[in-house]
C-alpha cells in the first residue's frame, strides 16, 4: 500500500494537488458547524428583528389613531 502512494505522489504536481485536496477537505469539515451556528442565529435574528418591528409599528398606529 505504501509503495503505491509513493507511486502516485512521485512527481510535485501530484503531490501539490494531494496537499490542496486534503487542505480543502480539511476546511470543509472544521467550517461547516460554524456555517450551522451562523445559520441558526441569522434565522432566530431575523425572526426578532421583524417581530420587534412589526410591534413597534403596531404600536405606533395605535397611539397616533386610537385617540
């Protein structure tokens, strides 16, 4: 098995493009739970923000025109 990895990566532009792949797969799984985190207080954050708006404007009306 060793001997066909050294096979493989005999040339730079092999071992260049092991290097990138492994570096990208590597990036891949350590950034994804941060994508996941980031996801999941955007839509809670977003979800205030238009609660927290439409009850400032639902106040407003009603104190300018319950009169």
């Amino acid at each position: 098995m060793l001997k066909k990895i050294k096979e493989k990566f005999t040339n730079a532009d092999n071992v260049i493009d092991g290097i990138v792949d492994f570096g990208l797969l590597v990036f891949d799984v350590l950034s994804s739970p941060i994508l996941l985190v980031m996801r999941i207080v955007r839509y809670y954050l977003k979800k205030w923000i238009k609660t927290f708006i439409k009850t400032f404007l639902k106040k407003t009306y009603h104190k300018i025109y319950d009169k």
